[in-house]
C-alpha cells in the first residue's frame, strides 16, 4: 500500500463499512532511509459501548483481539496513554500488566491505542524475525500539548516512572494534530515541531534531556529494546525451530516422496513400497519389529496365549483327588469285568483319559482364533503404515490379508481337530510311559501321601475293597497326563504359529508380489489421496522455511 486512502478502502473492504473490526492483519510497509527497522502492530482501542452499526458485543471483540496478540511471549507491548487522563484507571495498562506481570515486555508511551511492535516489515512469515522478536510492555504518553496547566509535574512523575510502575519504563511524544494532517504537514516538520515543544516547556524539557520524549528517542529505545529481547529469547527460538524441524521431518516420512510419472519409475516405486512392506512383515514374523515404549512386540503377545494355554492344560488334568477318585469309582462300577481286586481296568483309564483330553479341543480352537486376529490386527496394521497414503494399494492389501486369513485359519482349526482325533488313541512309547509311571508311584510313596489323601476321603471299608485297584488306576492317569500334556502344550502352539505367522506371512508377500506383474494397475494401485500430495506439499513448504530460519539464525551476531 502507498497511501492512507489505499490503507482505509482495504479496511472497509475487510471489516466492512462503518465502526467494525477484524482480525485479519493489513500490512502497510513504510520505505526511508529514516526511519527504524521495526514492525508495528497497531490494534484497535479499547470500546466500550457499540455506536452506529457496531455489534452489540464490539467491547468482547476488541478485547479478544488486544489479548491474542499481547499474549504471545515473543511480544514487546507499546501501552498509548493520553497525558490528560489517570494513569492509574488506563484499562489498556491493566490488561498489559495482566499478561505480562513481571514488566518484563512493557514499554509505557504517555488517545488510548495499542500497539505491538516487531522488527522490519516481514509479517507473512518469509522469515525469522516476527518469531524473535515484538516488543514486550512499554507506556507511551501522548498529546502532552493538552495537559492542563497545573497538572505538568504530575505528568512528569508518570514519564519518570514514579507513579504506576513498569519496568521498562515510559516515553511521551508529542504527535500530529487534526489540524497538521489537514495542512499536510510533513514528518521532517512534524518532528521538528515535536523537539521544539519540549525544548521550549519549562516542565518536558527534562523529559527530552533525560531521553524520555520525543519520536526519535521513543524509535531508538524500541531499536535497542527489540535487540536485547532477541537476544534473550533467540536460544529459545532455535530449540523450537529445531523441534519443529524435527516433527515435520518425521510426518513428512509418513507421506513417502511423489510418486514418479514415467511408468518405468512407478515399477521401481511400487517395488520399493511393497518391498519395505514385506521386510516389516519379515520382522515381525521373527519377532524383531520395532515397537512403542509401551506396547509389546506380535510375538510377546501370542507367547503370553501359549502360556495361557498351557495353564488350561494343567487345570484340566489337576482335578482335585476326590473328584477324581469319583469319577474312577463310577467307571470301575460301570466297566469293570471280572478282573480280581488289583488288577487295573484299562477300559476305565482309557475312558477317562479321552474324555479329558476332548475337553480341550475347543479351547485350543479359541486359542487359534484369538491369535488370528492379533496377527491379522498386526499386518494390517504393517499394510496402513506402507500404504495409507494410496488408498487402492492399502484396500487391495488389506482384501488379501483377510482372504489368506480365512484360508490360512480353516487349515490350521483342520490340523487342530485332526490333532486332537489322534490324541484319542491312548498311546505313548514304553520306556517313556514306564519312566514316567515310576515318577508318580516314588512322588505318592514319599512319606506316605497316598495312603493319607485316601485315608482321609474314605471310610475303612471303601478302603480295603476300592483302594487298591483305584489307586493303580489314578497312578496311570497320572503318568499319562505327564506324556500327553507335554505332546498337547507343545503341538498346538507349533500348528498355530506354522500356519498363522509362517505360512500367513509367506502367502501375503508372495501376493503382493502377484502385483508387480500387471502393469496396467500400477495407476491405480498408486493413486493418491486427494489430500496426500496437497499435505506433503505443504510439509515440504513449512520444513524448507524452517530451514531457511534456522540458516538466518545462525548467522545471528551474538
């Protein structure tokens, strides 16, 4: 903009005709070999009631627009007080020293306006200096030529800081007047009247030796202000230009790089993506998958099943010894032939032994579809990582991973069932069923446990006619459920990760595979989300600026 009447018709063009205001910024730069390099901010004033076509609520909105910008710690705040009003009632001051109670960035300048001040002109973010550095609190005094006559000294114990406190201290200036901007006075004459007043008055004239008055000293101290509060806060600036850099480095990696548009590149491309994809699957296969501070790896997971199942195991074959000798005592009254009292009745234990054994079946059945879904869950899981950004490649994937599931999860409830079919016939090798028979009878015999328990359960007379073939029969249990929970614990585990992690992760990558060979889907298969290249655009966009800061930052003196 070069002119005021550029700057208004922008105005009524933003806020609209009339008394509005908006939060958009209309930036107005101003181009002299005289003037400092500074940003000025310039907020609206303080309203309390709504005149003309105003809203009702203008008071809540400027307000709302003075405090997002006196906020910001990055900020130096130019608090505007006429000379001719209480200092001590000024609400602009009271809302600075809200925001900022340790006046560590308020300048106070003795018509109430705010102002917000930042070094040159750059308002767009092209580069680092809007972050460093606006100025904190200052007063700023103004029309000193309407004070009443009387009332100087006090206004000079304002400018000297003796009566409402800031750190930073106050200014008072002397600016152009309704009647100067009518009569086109320039700046040069301007300031030149300025220094002439307070030359002249018997009470501001210290105010100009002590460097408190005057445009030229108020630019001057604002200058050396906004030097020191760089200085302070540009350690803190680069950490966070570095932290920033770092963040959008690492989401930008989740966007991948452009797809290329010859189709000799997409080939190379579209095997890239699926052979990171298949090496994620490799990891996590063999349990070396790189996982969050408090999550667990795939395979931590499916151990902890195992171990779960091999706790069902133990539960079902360590029944209590009356339940047990029960249930022995009802087969042996059921099946027992014309065997003499001692001699073991295998048609009882095989029985028995079956029964127990097809309990578990369907828990092992449970087990595998537990496991599928925390396997499926972890490569779909791989497959969105890889390929989210290219919805027809991650819905494509995600449809094998659940067909080979399917497939995968049917073969291996067949070699379950098939599994536990076998364990129906009572079998185990000699040596080892006799190696584990004398473990129960020496762990029963120790200091006569058996006789203890029995005893204990059972009258005299059940003892001397039921004991001697029943414990026989319970010692045979025993030993077996020793074999068969070995083979059970053990097996069903091998059948649930063959299938479900070896095969499952074979077949996927060799399909994924299957689609480098169709070239004609290669479009389709890395077509984008509509937001996927707009968003990686714009990281590229915010991580070059950031670089580009971080190069001004340090080649910063100091």
């Amino acid at each position: 903009m070069t002119s005021y009447s550029a700057a208004e018709k922008t105005q009524n063009a933003i806020a609209g005709e009339g008394q509005g205001i908006s939060h958009e910024l209309i930036n107005l730069e101003v181009s002299s070999s005289h003037v400092p390099d500074l940003t000025l901010i310039d907020l609206p004033g303080i309203t309390r009631v709504a005149v003309g076509n105003q809203p009702a609520d203008i008071g809540r909105q400027t307000k709302q627009l003075i405090r997002k910008y006196i906020l910001r710690q990055e900020t130096i705040n130019l608090v505007v007080v006429p000379c001719n009003v209480d200092i001590a009632t000024t609400e602009a001051l009271s809302m600075a020293q809200e925001v900022d109670p340790d006046g560590d960035r308020t300048i106070g300048a003795l018509p109430v306006w705010w102002s917000c001040c930042v070094p040159s002109s750059r308002l767009r973010g092209s580069g680092a200096w809007p972050l460093i550095g606006r100025l904190r609190l200052t007063g700023i005094l103004t029309k000193p030529d309407l004070v009443d006559r009387g009332t100087e000294s006090k206004v000079v114990d304002v400018a000297q800081n003796l009566v409402c406190h800031l750190k930073k201290g106050y200014m008072i200036v002397k600016c152009r007047g309704q009647q100067d901007i009518q009569d086109q006075v320039t700046l040069a004459e301007a300031l030149q009247k300025e220094r002439d007043f307070f030359e002249d008055h018997p009470h501001f004239r210290v105010l100009l030796e002590e460097g408190r008055a005057t445009v030229p000293c108020l630019a001057d101290k604002l200058t050396s202000e906004l030097i020191m509060h760089i200085c302070k806060t540009l350690p803190l600036l680069e950490n966070q230009i570095k932290e920033n850099h770092e963040k959008i480095t690492e989401e930008l990696q989740k966007y991948g790089s452009d797809v290329p548009e010859d189709e000799h590149e997409k080939m190379f491309f579209l095997i890239d993506k699926i052979n990171a994809f298949s090496h994620d699957i490799n990891s996590l296969i063999e349990g070396e998958e790189s996982v969050g501070e408090n999550d667990s790896r795939l395979f931590t997971k499916i151990r902890n099943e195992f171990h779960k199942w091999n706790t069902v195991i133990e539960k079902a074959f360590q029944k209590g010894y009356k339940a047990i000798y029960k249930q022995i005592e009802k087969f042996e009254n059921r099946y027992r032939g014309r065997e003499l009292p001692g001699f073991v009745n295998y048609k009882t234990f095989e029985i028995i032994i079956k029964q127990q054994i097809k309990e578990l079946e369907e828990p092992a059945v449970d087990m595998l579809h537990t496991v599928t879904d925390m396997v499926q869950a972890a490569f779909t899981g791989i497959s969105k990582a890889n390929f989210d950004e290219f919805f027809n490649l991650y819905r494509t994937t995600k449809s094998k991973i659940e067909d080979i599931k399917f497939e995968l999860e049917e073969e291996a409830e067949k070699s379950i069932r098939l599994h536990f079919q076998m364990e129906q016939i009572v079998y185990c090798q000699d040596q080892v069923y006799q190696r584990a028979l004398q473990r129960v009878r020496e762990k029963e015999s120790e200091e006569g446990k058996k006789n203890q328990k029995i005893n204990s359960m059972m009258t005299t007379e059940e003892f001397s006619l039921v004991n001697i073939s029943l414990s026989e029969i319970f010692e045979h249990l025993m030993a077996y459920h020793q074999e068969a929970t070995t083979r059970i614990s053990s097996h069903i585990p091998l059948i649930i990760q063959y299938f479900i992690l070896q095969v499952y992760g074979q077949k996927l990558q060799k399909a994924m595979l299957q689609l480098l060979q169709d070239k004609d889907t290669y479009n389709w298969l890395l077509k984008e989300r509509s937001d996927t290249s707009d968003k990686r655009k714009f990281l590229k966009e915010r991580l070059a600026r950031l670089g580009q800061a971080r190069r001004r930052l340090a080649k910063f003196p100091g």
